[in-house]
C-alpha cells in the first residue's frame, strides 16, 4: 500500500488582526503535516443563495504555516 492518510484535521480560528483591506487567518497545526491549503473568495448573498468567488491566485492555496496574513477585503479563508 502507498501514499499517506490523514487522521485529523486543523481546526480554523477566529481571523485576527483584521483591518479593512487584511486580515490574519489562523488554525491549529497538524501532527505530522507538511503544509496546508486553504481557500480565498468573497462570499456574496442575494436573494437567499451564497455565492463564492474565489480570489485570483488562492484557490487551493498552499500554505507550510498556521497563519496567514491576508490582504484582500471582505474574504472568509476556509480551511481545507
């Protein structure tokens, strides 16, 4: 058998810092993880459906750190 699983997932916290054009997103470290992805949009709602459009550039972002200091307006950083 090859690859690798995983067994736990981060836990995504509160963004912090959070100013009108950026924002620090911040989760829990992951025994074992060498790096993580997240994804950047801007999430509109109309007419009761949510809408995402993702930041050019931070869709399937990969990061190796636990934060990341953002600098787009109006985003929710999800954790994958």
């Amino acid at each position: 058998m090859g690859g690798s699983a995983f067994t736990a997932e981060p836990t995504a916290y509160d963004a912090s810092d959070i100013e009108p054009f950026q924002f620090s997103a911040n989760w829990s470290s992951v025994k074992n993880a060498t790096g993580y992805y997240i994804d950047v949009y801007t999430k509109y709602i109309s007419l009761g459906d949510t809408l995402k459009k993702f930041v050019s550039g931070y869709e399937n972002f990969f990061l190796t750190e636990t934060r990341y200091d953002g600098i787009i307006q109006r985003i929710k950083v999800l954790v994958q």
